[in-house]
C-alpha cells in the first residue's frame, strides 16, 4: 500500500519546504520513495526606480527520488531532485529541467551536488520565508547561485560537520572549506558556530595572471524556541566570504575579483547579520518576520549596506497545502535575480502570494 510519511530522514528533503514522500516500497533490499511539490506563485515588483511588474509562474515545482537500504552493516542513501528553472526567458513557458541534488550518503559521508556546507551552518536555524532564492540576505549562505556545488563532501561526525566543496575560483589549489559545530540544548534551542576558508582570485579575468589569496570567515548562528514563538539570530564576518553571502552591491557580481578584493588587490572584509521571529498563530497559521543586512569595510559607495526585510503569513489550508502570501523590501539592487529573470534584482518591493501542493 502506497502512503505517506515523513522522507526517510534525509536532510535535504526536510530543509526543502519541508516536502513529504510517497514511499514505493522496498525492491531487491533497497527501500523508494518519491517526493517533492507543486508551487504556483505570482510575484508583484515595485521597483524603487522603473515600472511596475507581475509574473506567475510554477517553474519552482519540484521532483525527487531517493532511496535507503543497509548493505553490511552500513546505510547507504541515494537522492535526486530537480526542478524546472533552467530557462530565464518570459516568451516562452517550456522551462527545462534542472538538476538541483544528486547524492550518495554512506554513514557519516556525503558525495555529490548537495547544499553547501555554509547552508547547512545557517538554513536549519533561519525564520521561514517564501522566496524561491532561500536564505536571505545576512548570512554567510545568503547566495543562491553557489549554494550547491559541483561537488561536494561533508562529513558529519556527532555534532561536527567538516565539507570540502568544489572551489568558485577556477584555479584554485585547495577546496573551498568548511568546518562547523553545532549544539542543541534540552529546551529545543540550537547554536551553530562555522569556520570557512577559501582562495580568491585577486587579478581581473581578462589578464593573464593567476594570482589568489586566502581568505577565512567566521559565523555564528542560533535558533531558540520559546513555545509557539522561534527566534531566529546569526551574524559573519570574514574575508573570501562576499560570493557565498550575495554581497554583489548593486549587480557588482559575476568576476570572482569583483565582489571579494578591492582596487589594490586587497581582500575586502564582508560582515553581516539577520534576525527573525516566527509564531505559530493557531494549528494552521504562521507569521514570519525576517530582517537581514550586509555591508563591507572597503567600498567607494557612500552607503555601501544591503538591507533587506521579509514578512510572510503561511496558511495550512490542507494537510499537505499551503497558501501563503510575503510582502519583501531591499534598499539596493543586487543578486540573486528575481522571477522576471532580470540579471540584478532592483531596489524595492515584492509581494508574493503562492499556493503550495507537498507529495
């Protein structure tokens, strides 16, 4: 009998909009399941400066399979995951599939394209927000393009997590690296403290030197849960860590070089934070209210601070449907795009309303 549960404990699952699983039952000793949703949003722009906009879309829906079996004495898990994002332009509806996960978990070790290990520092302990560009703007994960490597390691040893991942820098000698620790307390509060260390290229592209610098962030990250309410609370700051947070001031993002070093070749200092609080309101309702910023020591603009605020309310209007609507600010243009699939996400507001299937 086909029914649903909870998917298998994987953890990319839970972290993507808590998605449920159909379990196919067990073959040959390997045990199947399917998951994934139906999304259909509609995304009204107001940008501070050019005209208003509206776009709908259901490219965000996604699909996975994943499976889990023990082969002596050892649990091996398989997952896969894509989505329909892979086509920008608005004439044409025919979006391409798009590979968002493909993983193989043995143990304590996973390998593949998975999330990031600075992800797995911040997203398990942020406030909920609808945006399809995940986490938002003041953590050290705050990019949507890096977020899943190439290739990716992470161990994972009792509370440790320790990730070597596929460098940005193209002509990098080592893998870009992560090493966190997280703590859970008996009353449901969470702390995660990460260490990140990558090279960077410090030479325009269009030169022909190859000459890089290390550089190392550090960031905290805590979730404490008070009842119904969550508070949510995380801060970094480092150097080599502007292309995984979404610095990219003003659209100033593509060349490594661009968002990570200044004029003189010198790795610039990225710092920020968010802070958010989320309440469950009654069995089917919830109110999310997030505010994050990012700035650096070394700009030429006269404010040089990224703000961005989200408020969101998700209804539960079925077990496995969600209905939910999040109104969103930013004072400056920068990366990730928005749904329009503009290169530079504009300065200004969005609302967003969705409707939301789980499998």
């Amino acid at each position: 009998m086909i029914k649903t549960k909870l998917a298998l404990a994987i953890t990319t699952a839970s972290l993507s909009a808590h998605s449920l699983a159909v379990d196919l039952g067990e073959f040959n000793g390997t045990n199947f399941s399917v998951g994934g949703y139906l999304k259909a949003e509609t995304v009204f722009d107001q940008p501070d400066v050019g005209e208003n906009s509206v776009e709908g879309s259901v490219r965000q829906s996604r699909f996975n399979l994943s499976t889990s079996s023990m082969v002596e004495d050892h649990k091996i898990r398989g997952f896969i995951e894509g989505d329909f994002w892979d086509n920008n332009t608005s004439s044409d509806s025919s979006y391409a599939w798009r590979l968002r996960h493909a993983y193989i978990n043995i143990d304590h070790v996973t390998v593949g394209q998975t999330w990031n290990g600075q992800f797995f520092a911040n997203a398990p302990f942020d406030t909920e927000t609808l945006n399809f560009w995940g986490l938002g703007i003041g953590t050290i994960a705050g990019n949507g393009a890096p977020i899943r490597p190439d290739l990716v390691i992470h161990y994972v040893k009792d509370s440790w997590r320790f990730t070597a991942q596929d460098p940005l820098y193209s002509n990098a000698d080592t893998p870009d690296a992560v090493l966190a620790y997280t703590h859970r307390t008996s009353s449901d509060h969470a702390f995660n403290l990460a260490l990140t260390g990558r090279e960077v290229d410090t030479t325009p592209s269009i030169t022909s030197d190859d000459e890089s610098k290390y550089g190392a962030a550090i960031s905290l990250a805590s979730k404490l849960k008070f009842g119904d309410t969550t508070v949510s609370i995380s801060g970094f700051t480092g150097k080599g860590a502007a292309i995984y947070s979404g610095w990219g001031y003003n659209g100033a993002r593509g060349l490594d070089a661009q968002m990570e070093v200044d004029n003189n070749g010198s790795l610039i200092t990225t710092t920020g934070f968010s802070a958010g609080i989320g309440h469950k309101i009654s069995d089917k309702l919830r109110a999310n209210l997030r505010y994050g910023q990012v700035s650096t020591d070394k700009s030429s603009l006269s404010d040089d601070t990224l703000k961005q605020t989200a408020i969101n309310m998700v209804y539960a209007y079925l077990p496995n449907v969600d209905l939910g609507i999040e109104v969103r600010d930013q004072n400056a243009g920068n990366r990730p795009p928005t749904s329009q699939g503009t290169s530079v996400r504009p300065a200004g507001k969005q609302l967003e309303l969705m409707a939301m299937y789980k499998f």
